[in-house]
C-alpha cells in the first residue's frame, strides 16, 4: 500500500511530466506563430512549369527557406520529444522505471538522428545543388520517407516486447481480476 508522502511523489512526478508535455506544447505554438509571422518570400507556391500544363515547379528552395527553416527543424525536434512525452504518459507510474526511460530516451535519440539528417542533407542540397539518391529518392528525402516511419518502430518494439512489464503486468492482471471478482461478488 502506498503511504501519502509516496503519493504526493508520485504526483509530482506526473507533474513535471505534465507541465513538460504543456512547455512542448507552448514551445511549439511560439514556433507556429514566428513562421508565420516570417518575411514572405515570392512563389511560395512555386511556379508555372515550362513544359508542363497544369504543373508547379517549386521555385528557389533556399529562398523559401531562408526565414523559416531552422523553425520549421526545432518544431520536428519539439514534435518529436512530445511524442515520446505522451508515449511516457500513457504508462502508469510505478512502470516508469530507469530501463524504460533509457528505452524511449534512445528512441528520441534515433529520431533526432533521422530528422538532422533530413534537415542537413536538404541544407547541403541547396548549398550544392547536388545530391545523390537511394532507394530512387534524393538523400533528404529518402529520409523523410523511409526514416520519419522508421522512427515510430522503437516505439512499437517497446510497447510490444515490454506489454508485460511496461503497461500490463501480472500483477496489473491479478489486481484486475480481484477487481472483476469483488465487484460480481457484491452484485449477487
């Protein structure tokens, strides 16, 4: 049984878990607002494209992201931990254990990996106006298509591989079936 000098920790815990989750938030709604409060640049939209009816070619990239793109990297960054941040929340305290943390802290790190390297292969793109390709994609945005969804896997392996220890244990189980009993028992 709990004392309430563990409780009241508890509920701090969940609190500065909390108001993280609620700086994560603000952060990204300042971030939302400096784009748009950015300078405008000229064919945002892009362009007519010179063979093509109907087409858009996309215009001068690093005109486009002059202004914004080091915001529009720290709001990936900021989405990033404000998933991992939930996926935390959604696990009951007493399973917030160290391994877990080192857990969702290393998939945080191999997102971050994923969205630098997308970001600085776009950046080097448009420094050099080269790139080279894999999987038939131009580097950065390979990146973004194989690696954006590759980073939700570490989080899935954990919720899979760790149900029984993480989020549902045996004890979990036993205290919810003494649940379901001592409730069918006082209904008969």
């Amino acid at each position: 049984m709990k004392t309430p000098k563990n409780r009241a920790m508890d509920n701090k815990r969940d609190s500065k878990l909390i108001y993280a989750i609620l700086a994560i938030s603000s952060a990204m709604a300042v971030i939302l607002l400096a784009i748009g409060f950015a300078e405008p640049v000229a064919n945002t939209a892009g362009v007519a494209h010179p063979e093509i009816d109907g087409m858009r070619a996309g215009g001068d990239g690093a005109a486009r992201l002059e202004h914004i793109g080091k915001y529009a990297f720290a709001f990936l960054n900021l989405l990033l931990l404000l998933i991992v941040c939930l996926s935390l929340l959604g696990v009951s305290r007493r399973h917030r254990i160290p391994e877990l943390l080192g857990y969702l802290g290393a998939t945080f790190a191999f997102m971050m990996l994923v969205g630098w390297q997308m970001y600085s292969s776009h950046q080097k793109f448009l420094e050099t106006s080269t790139t080279d390709y894999f999987m038939g994609f131009p580097i950065a945005t390979a990146w973004q298509v194989y690696g954006i969804w590759l980073c939700g896997i570490p989080l899935i392996l954990i919720y899979t591989l760790g149900f029984r220890k993480f989020i549902f244990t045996k004890e979990d189980e036993q205290l919810f079936n003494e649940l379901l009993k001592n409730k069918t028992g006082t209904e008969e």
